[in-house]
C-alpha cells in the first residue's frame, strides 16, 4: 500500500487492498439500526449480525457475506453518498467521505490494530447476535455510539 495513502488518494482511486485497510475493526457497522421513518435519524444497537465474531469485531465470513446476509451494505466508492449517514460517526469511510482525518486510534495511523479496542470505540464484548433477540425488541437495546 502506498504510504499514508488515505491523506492523498481519493477514495474512487485507491487500490482494493487500500480501500479495505480502512476498515478500522471496529464491529459498529455489523450492528442493527433502527431508522426514524419520519425524521431520517439512525439508532445503533448492540444486537450485531449474525456474522459478527464479538471478539475479533470482525465479518465471520467476510467474502461470502452478502450471499449469507442479503441486505449487507457494501461499501464503494460509488455507494458512499447513498449511504454514509448510516455508517458510524467514527467510520474512517464515512468521515474520509466527509473529509475529514482519521482517528488517532484508528490501526492505519497508530500501526496497532488493537488500539480501536483499547480506545473504547469497538464493540468487543458488548454485542448480542441477532438471532436472540426479536426484531420488535431491538429498540430496547439502543446504544449511544462507543467513541462519540
């Protein structure tokens, strides 16, 4: 990858390797939302997809995700205006999207994958697969994003 590559390569001309090096691992966007109808505004909650591994914050089975979990976002450059809104305030994408610098805590400025843990902004530990909790009981578990 090409050094500090996210500083001075847009985004639509990143390699895929540098495209997916942004992921931070934090797990936030494998959590289930709840979006306000009427106002647009997005809820995050601690009942994560299915997928998640709760550990490591990351997809289980990343390459075949969308043939197990239709309706998972995948992220391009192409699909980030139709959907940054719905990404975590602390999503590298979402705020290279809007401009913005990355996180100090984020593996690509630090070097340490682990920092997003140790920083408090991943959901290690703190998730429910969505599998034990009914859909109609997900606003009960509504979050304040970690990190915000």
């Amino acid at each position: 990858m090409r050094d500090r590559f996210w500083e001075r390569i847009p985004m639509d001309r990143m390699t895929p390797a540098e495209w997916e090096a942004l992921c931070d691992g934090c797990g936030k966007c494998c959590l289930n939302k709840l979006e306000d109808e009427e106002t647009g505004e997005v809820a995050l909650t601690r009942v994560a997809c299915r997928l998640l591994d709760d550990d490591s914050c990351r997809c289980g089975q990343y390459a075949i995700r969308k043939t197990l979990v239709p309706e998972c976002i995948q992220l391009t450059p192409r699909t980030m205006a139709d959907v940054a809104y719905f990404m975590p305030q602390t999503c590298a994408y979402r705020l290279l999207h809007e401009g913005k610098p990355l996180s100090w805590w984020h593996p690509l400025v630090s070097g340490d994958p682990e920092t997003v843990h140790r920083a408090g902004i991943s959901m290690r530990g703190l998730t429910v697969p969505e599998f034990e909790v009914p859909e109609e009981e997900w606003e009960d578990y509504i979050i304040e994003e970690p990190g915000t």
